[in-house]
C-alpha cells in the first residue's frame, strides 16, 4: 500500500478533526504527559494541545509524509515517528492520556495491540481511543462489490481488510484490562455538497488499497463505476446536498 496522502486527507480536515474534539472534551483532570497515536497531519494533536495546553504532547505516526505534515503545520509540538507493531517498551508506564483518533482500524490484531497501548499509561491514566465502525455503510458495500466484480478482481488482487471488531468485543477486551471503562457511539452525518466529494474523501483512506493496484486510467474508470452505484445509494437532499452518515465508536479506559 502506498504511503498516506496529507494533502488528500486534509480536504475533510473539519469533519476528520471532530471526533478528536468530541473525544478529548471527555477527558478530565490535568494530564502532564500526552500521546497521540496515528497523529496524522498533526489535526488532532493540535486537538489535544488546545485541550491541555500545559501538557507535554507527543504526536506518533508511522507514515514519514503524515509527520512532514504535522511538523510544517505544527512547529510548536513534538512528532515522532512509530510503528505500534515495533518495540513500545521506551514508552512503557509513561503516559496520562495515551490518545488514538481513527488509527487502529489500520492495525490488526486489536485483542494483543490494545493491551500493548494499555501499558504505556500510568496509574490513572487514560486510554482515549477513537475507531471509525462504518464497513456496513453502502459506500464500503459497493467499493468491495465492484472490486470483486468479474471486470476488476483480477487488476484488484488486494483487497482491504478490516481489522475493527464489534462493539461486544471491545467490551470483553476493556474489561480484561480494568473496571474504569466507558464505551459509546456516534453517527457523524456529514452534509457532502456531491457525490464527487465522498469519493474524494475515500480516495485518501478507504479507496487507498484499491488505485494503488491500478494504474491512472483503469483507477479513473474504477471510481466511475463507483460513482454511479453511490448515486443511487446517496439520494440528494432538496437543497442538492448528501447525508453522508459515518459511524464511530469510543472508548476511554482508565488504568487502575
């Protein structure tokens, strides 16, 4: 799979940010010490900045171009990069709020991966995780459909994998971790101006696995066969725009 696109994935930076927003307003006390997981461009350790300003943050990503981003955009805060599947034990027992936004759908393993981040907090700290929960939406319906389709399975050998788990999961996880746990879901319904727009959204996360099977001109023809199914699944709204639903689940774990 090819790198992350920072240019791309900031095209939403709005609705992309919110759910750190919504996340880190959850949090209490006065943490000195911050980790952000899967930063990305930096939106959301800037999320976290504003909420502690007088906390010590660290935003961690393993994409090289996503960490160019956060530092040009962020010369104040400290990045770094890290792979979660790499040796965590510098940052073991570290951390007051160990923070994650929209990263560990990437990760597999979740029931060995959640228990490693677990580990970096210490007595009382908070594990703050944000994962998107949206593979039943019609838009992953119809982009697996299509790959799948006789006209591009063979152009598209690799498929994306989801790695989230369901909600019940989750919950036997947490508990296996500590009785201070709290879980809970949002639908975000973003209101897209077209059907252009979530493609554009996708084409930076969701679609990522596919185009980089596909050289320019067969991807231009796969996200038209794309666009054509989400017209139907998408129906406008008088005023011309689109409900764009997206759920996200969260979870804020506290360590004894």
């Amino acid at each position: 799979m090819s790198d992350w696109d920072s240019k791309q994935y900031l095209k939403f930076k709005a609705q992309r940010t919110q759910p750190s927003i919504d996340l880190a307003a959850r949090l209490d006390g006065s943490p000195n010490e911050i980790i952000d997981l899967g930063c990305g461009p930096g939106n959301s350790t800037r999320v976290l900045k504003n909420r502690f300003p007088n906390a010590h943050i660290i935003g961690a990503d393993n994409s090289e171009n996503m960490i160019a981003k956060a530092r040009e955009d962020n010369p104040d805060l400290e990045f770094t990069l890290l792979d979660l599947n790499g040796d965590l034990s510098a940052y073991y027992g570290r951390f007051d709020v160990v923070f994650s936004n929209a990263c560990l759908n990437w990760i597999p393993n979740h029931r060995e991966i959640i228990p490693r981040i677990f580990g970096l907090l210490r007595s009382g700290g908070a594990l703050a995780v944000q994962i998107p929960m949206n593979f039943d939406e019609p838009v992953h319906q119809i982009i697996a459909r299509i790959s799948e389709s006789e006209k591009w399975r063979d152009k598209i050998p690799e498929k994306r994998i989801f790695h989230t788990l369901k909600i019940p999961e989750y919950h036997d996880i947490l508990s296996s971790l500590t009785d201070d746990f709290e879980i809970w879901q949002t639908i975000y319904c973003h209101r897209m101006p077209s059907i252009e727009s979530i493609i554009e959204w996708y084409r930076s996360t969701g679609m990522r696995t596919y185009l980089a099977c596909l050289s320019e001109e067969d991807g231009a023809e796969f996200i038209a066969d794309v666009s054509a199914e989400l017209e139907r699944e998408y129906p406008k709204q008088k005023n011309g725009e689109i409900i764009f639903r997206f759920p996200r689940f969260f979870f804020i774990a506290t360590h004894d």
